[in-house]
C-alpha cells in the first residue's frame, strides 16, 4: 500500500505540511525539470532541423513522430504501469530520455547529427512520455495522502503552465550560444528529473486485483465506457480539446493578416501559459464554487463567446487577453479529471485508465490542427471562428440537457 509522511500531533497523526513532504517536492522538481526540458526541445528540435535542411516539413516531421510514438505506445504504457514496478518503469524513462539528449549533443559537437537521429530522437521521447506519464501521475498518490491531493494537483498545474510559458522562449535563447546548448540543457533537466526519480522511493507495485489476473491493456476504455458520468466529461473534455487546438491556427493568420510581426504573434500565443498560471491558483476556490459536472460545462460554454473574441479590435493584445481567459478555467478541469476518474479507479486498474484518457485527450489536438489547416483552405479565418464557437456548442448541448454532469458531486 502506498505510504505519506505523518507528524504527530497531540498523540494523533497528521500528514505534514505539503510543503515540507520532501518526497512530493522532490518528485515535483524533478518532473518540473523533465517538463521545462521537453519544452525546450520541442523548440530547439525544429529550430535546428529546419536550419539543417530548409525544409518546413522535415522541421514539422519532429513533434509528428513524437506525437504518433506518444500514441502508439499510450495503452501499452499503462497496461506496463499495471503489471510492473512503477518506479522503475519512471526511472528507465527518465533515464532513456537522458541518453537521448546526451547523444544529440554528442553528434552535434561531432558535426554528425542526421535527420533519422533528431527523428529517432523524436520516437523515443514520445515514447517516454507514453511509459512515464501514467506512473508519474500515479507516484503522487503515493507520496501524498488524499486530503492534500487537490493541492499537490493544483501545484503541478504550476508546473505545466510554468514550463510552457518559459520553455519556447528559453530554447530560443539557449540555440543563440550554439546548437548543441538548448540540447546539453534538456540531458541536464533529465538527468536531475532522473536523480529525483532514484531518491524518491514509493511503493511501485499496483495493488493485486481479484482472482490475480491483470486483465487487458483496452480495460481502460472499456471502464471509461461503462459509465455515462465518464463518457459525458470524456466528451466535453474532448470536444474542448479538438477546438481550442483548432482555433489556434486561424488566430495566427488573422493576426498576420492584420500586420502582426512573428515576435507579437508568439507573445499573443503566451497568453494560454500566462492563463494557465493564473489558473492553476484559482483550482480550490473554482472547486469550491461548483461542482464538477457544473464546472465542466461552465468552462466550455464561457469558451464559446471567446472564440469570437480576437475578432474584436487590438490585435495581438486582444488574442492574448482572450486565450488567457479561456484558460483560466482549464487548470481546474484537470484536477476535476483526476479527482472524478482517476481517484475512484482500484489501483490495479488505474494506469491503463489514465493511459486511455490521455490518449482520448490527446486525439483531439491532431484532429482539430488537421480540420483547421483544411478548413482555411476553403474559408477565412473570421469565418472558421465562428465556426468553432459554433460547433463547440453544439456539442455541448447533449451534455447540458444531460442529468449526469449537471448532479455531479465532489467524492468524500
């Protein structure tokens, strides 16, 4: 079973303070370095590739192949974290991902760095991320008990937002002191994520189910199926997911079209981190104000009249005003995610369920990108706003007039 530090208090025990659970912080330094560095290289990898070789599309190749090995390997990832040792499984996906930078940097200093290596490079990041994104989710739960889950949730939302906000920029900076720099940071932000994974030692072991069988790597989605309260969130989740990506796009040649420099379009686009920050400090107060099904929809539905939003006058600063306002919100979806699935699912069962979750998550953002790049080829961005906004709606209307998120509440 999974332990958490207690103090003892007027002869009973109380977990300690969240701040000082050393294991937790540990773990959270170390999966904050490993994020900031996976940001840093999805800049510094296209930036480098396209200097290479001049091609957009070998360039692009990059985040495709990592995003297809994150799917590909998605369920078996969390069929591995049901069946083997979770920690280990975190510490070969750190380590694998440490060797993986470590090499590009070598080749780079060499002169020898090739398209097959920054590609390959892509497959095996992707790939980490499918094994060591369940286990780490899982690792928390047992290093912090469930009275400060909320809390230990929201502060990783600090770190999601926090690497994405100062990754991109960072790598940009880095590439100027040479190619091989945003590279050797990333083996460093590795190698500490590494070095926290070794420290910090939890119970790996998923609890036996009954009878002792595993089961199959699709139970996941078989038990996100069966339930209309998970289908509904999965849903809305999805739909949000499938269009926020999509509108990013039209955004971006809208604000060109109005005379917006590339340097203010990516400051524009930092609004969804900034956002994000924000956010992730209003999680208690929003999960307070509402409960989960009635947060869910009422975040959706305040997306819809964003969307129209960088219609309006102002350029760059109005798209940023307005990509920070929708995700104000998003940060509390996430935590109500693993408050409403994760933490009723056994424990034999629950890296195959945040495994198909992330995948149904996942699936929407190359769904919407694709939709909206074919979209613009047929109508102007103004156009494809409101077109969003519109089936945005639509989609959540089943949800609304639904009873299962409506009465929604918060698990004791």
């Amino acid at each position: 079973m999974a332990t958490v530090e207690l103090t003892e208090v007027a002869g009973t025990q109380r977990p300690v303070p969240l701040r000082r659970n050393w294991r937790f912080q540990l773990l959270w330094g170390g999966a904050a370095s490993a994020m900031l560095g996976t940001c840093v290289a999805d800049t510094a990898y296209p930036l480098v590739l396209l200097a290479m070789t001049g091609s957009p599309a070998v360039a692009g190749a990059f985040g495709a192949v990592q995003f297809a090995a994150s799917l590909v390997f998605g369920v078996h990832g969390g069929a591995v974290a049901d069946r083997r040792d979770r920690r280990r499984i975190l510490i070969a996906a750190d380590a694998a991902r440490f060797l993986t930078a470590a090499s590009v940097v070598t080749a780079l200093l060499l002169h020898r760095l090739t398209v097959v290596h920054t590609l390959l490079a892509a497959a095996v990041i992707g790939a980490t991320m499918a094994y060591g994104g369940p286990v780490r989710m899982i690792a928390v739960r047992a290093v912090v008990p469930p009275e400060q889950m909320r809390q230990a949730l929201a502060q990783e939302e600090l770190r999601v937002s926090g690497a994405s906000l100062i990754g991109p920029p960072l790598a940009g900076f880095l590439l100027g002191f040479g190619r091989a720099v945003p590279f050797l940071g990333t083996a460093l932000a590795s190698l500490l994520s590494l070095c926290a994974a070794v420290a910090v030692r939890f119970d790996g072991k998923a609890e036996p189910a009954e009878g002792g069988s595993h089961g199959g790597a699709l139970d996941g989605f078989r038990h996100l199926m069966g339930s209309p309260l998970l289908r509904s969130t999965l849903a809305v989740t999805f739909a949000l997911n499938l269009v926020g990506s999509a509108m990013l796009l039209p955004v971006m040649v809208l604000l060109r079209d109005g005379g917006s420099s590339t340097a203010s379009i990516g400051l524009a686009l930092s609004g969804e981190a900034v956002g994000g920050l924000l956010g992730a400090l209003l999680v208690g107060r929003l999960h307070r104000l509402l409960g989960p099904g009635k947060l869910l929809l009422a975040v959706a539905w305040v997306c819809v009249p964003l969307f129209l939003v960088p219609l309006l006058p102002g350029g760059p600063v109005t798209v940023f005003v307005a990509l920070a306002a929708m995700m104000l919100g998003i940060p509390s979806l996430r935590v109500m995610v693993d408050v409403l699935i994760f933490q009723r699912v056994p424990d034999e069962l629950r890296g195959r369920v945040v495994a198909a979750t992330m995948t149904v998550f996942m699936l929407g953002v190359p769904v919407g990108m694709l939709g909206s790049g074919l979209l613009l080829d047929h109508v102007p961005p103004a156009a494809a706003l409101g077109l969003f906004a519109a089936l945005l709606a639509a989609g959540l209307l089943p949800a609304t007039l639904g009873r299962s998120l409506r009465r929604t509440e918060w698990p004791a």
